[in-house]
C-alpha cells in the first residue's frame, strides 16, 4: 500500500518495521504509556498535526525513547491502531457468537450485540475520537483503519441485522446504513459527553449515562 505520489511521506504498511503493535523493548510501561499518550495526541489533531515531541512531553520522556520503541510516528500510530484491535477483539467474538444463539429471536441477537458494543464503548470512551479524526485520512493509514478496525466488527454485526431485518424483526432498512448510525452514533455520543454535558447531567452520571445510551439505541431499532 503506497500513498500518493505528492505525499511527502514514507508509504504506510499494515505490518510496521517492528512486531506490529508491539514494543521493541521489555519495558512495557515505559512503550504503554507512550501508546495511551499517543493515542490521546492522535484522537485530539489527527496524524499530520500531532508530533513526536508532543508525545514524548506529554509521557514525560525523551523524544528517542519513541524511537527506541516504535522505530517513527508512522509505526506509533500503527501500534494504537493495534491496540484499540487487541481491545476490541472480546467484543467482536461475543457478536459473532450470537448468530448461533438458538435461544434467542433475531431481534433479541441485535440487542444484544447493541448492549455488547455499548458495553465496550463505555470501557474505551476515547475510541470515539480517535475514530472520529483518524476517519479524516485519506489512502494508506484510512485503508489499515478500515481493515484492521472496521471491517472486523462490521463483518459480525451486519448479518445479524440484515437477517432481523429480512425477518421483520427490525423495521425495512439498508443493514449498511443501520451499522454506520449505530456504531457512529453511540461512540461519538460517549466519546464527546463533554460536548451534551451543558445540556444534560448524564454524562457526569456514568451508570445513567450507559442505561440512556442503550435505551436510545434500541429505539433506533424501531
């Protein structure tokens, strides 16, 4: 995978110099922390805006050390890519378990796979908006969001709701359509609660917050 020829970048590949995802050295704190930061920095102004140097100040650390672990930004941000896979990895096999739930109606599979991602999105509340900003990319780094972040978890949940739809058990709809707005529209309701909290006491209320959330997206489903 090559970015275009007028991107003054190195081309970004799926696998990084390194182990992808991983530390070049046994000291994972000092690389975990540096992921969580980059994460953040990343979420906040994107690729392109977001230095190395920003990172490294933020982990309180010397600018090499990323090197030391990562090898450059372009494999950093790989390494988060990968994180949020490893993290979304139990949700995406609890959802495509439940298409062979023979104990539940089709209906009540998507709710659970509803519940099953709210779940998830409440553990990992940055996702969103890391999502959210990377999603502005273009070619290379938009392809391995896609592949290593979207499409695992699209390829489980969008059978279940085109099967309750073909049903009947949801009302006539595009499953694609349905997919984007609910997995957009919870992560980014959670992701930015700091932008409803002028309106609403819930995001400071994580319970009723969560509760509210699943509440709302249900009756998405009609």
């Amino acid at each position: 995978m090559k970015m275009s020829k007028d991107h003054a970048e190195p081309a970004v590949t799926v696998t990084p110099r390194r182990a992808r995802g991983r530390p070049a050295s046994n000291d994972t704190g000092a690389a975990d922390s540096l992921l969580r930061n980059a994460r953040i920095a990343f979420a906040r102004s994107g690729y392109e805006a977001t230095s190395v140097r920003e990172i490294a100040k933020a982990s309180a650390v010397d600018p090499a050390l990323i090197a030391h672990h990562f090898g450059s930004k372009e494999s950093l941000w790989l390494a988060v890519v990968e994180r949020i896979a490893d993290e979304a990895a139990p949700m995406i096999e609890k959802t495509g378990t439940l298409r062979n739930d023979t104990g539940l109606t089709t209906r009540q599979r998507v709710e659970a796979a509803v519940s099953i991602l709210i779940d998830q999105v409440f553990s990992t509340p940055d996702v969103g908006m890391f999502f959210s900003t990377a999603a502005t990319e273009s070619g290379a780094r938009l392809d391995v969001l896609i592949e290593h972040l979207v499409r695992p978890y699209h390829d489980v949940l969008v059978p279940l709701l085109a099967e309750a739809i073909d049903e009947g058990a949801v009302p006539p709809q595009d499953p694609q359509i349905m997919f984007m707005l609910l997995v957009n529209g919870i992560s980014k309701t959670v992701s930015y609660g700091h932008v409803l909290s002028p309106f609403s006491a819930l995001p400071r209320r994580n319970k009723a917050f969560k509760h509210a959330v699943l509440a709302s997206a249900l009756a998405m489903l009609g």
